[in-house]
C-alpha cells in the first residue's frame, strides 16, 4: 500500500503488432503515483528475442492515477509469453498471452 503500483492487463484482440499471432493491446494502470508527475512507461515482455510492445509518456491525473483505456500505445502479440510494464524502478505483475 502507499507505494506506487503499476498493472497490465490484456485489452481487446489488434493487429499490426510485430510478431505472433495472439495481437492485443496492453492496457496499462498507475495508482499512488505522484499527482502531475510525468511518467514514462515502459512495456515490456519475457520474448526472446525481445519483442518490445512499445512504450509511452503519461501525465498522472490529480488523484495520483493514470490508465490507458481501451486504447494503448502498447500492443503484443506472442501467446503463452509474459507481458509486464516498469514505471522507473517499479514493475507490474507479469500477465500472461
């Protein structure tokens, strides 16, 4: 609790990712971060070779949060790999594909 937190979860079915077959955005939460503190998120999976799902800048709302929606900068697209998304140093849980 109080520590910032960062989570992904897996949005709605995409293409034009770079690799696989399983495209869908990678939907991206921040809670307990600072109030217009700008961010940069990093998403990010266990591929290997490294499929990046991309990243992008976000601005944390006044009441310390930030979601992507249903839309995401961040798309990924190779099944039973983990997609994750770091914030700095903090990490969220790895979801599965």
């Amino acid at each position: 609790s109080g520590g910032p937190v960062v989570a992904v979860a897996k949005g709605a079915a995409t293409t034009g990712c770079t690799k696989g077959t399983a495209c869908a955005y990678v939907n991206v939460t921040l809670t307990n971060f600072t109030p217009g503190q700008s961010v940069t998120v990093q998403c990010q999976s266990t591929s290997v070779p490294t499929v990046n799902p991309g990243s992008f800048s976000a601005t944390i709302g006044p009441d310390g949060s930030f979601s992507t929606g249903l839309i995401s900068s961040c798309k990924y697209g190779v099944s039973g790999q983990y997609v994750y998304a770091t914030v700095g140093a903090v990490h969220s849980t790895h979801v599965k594909w």
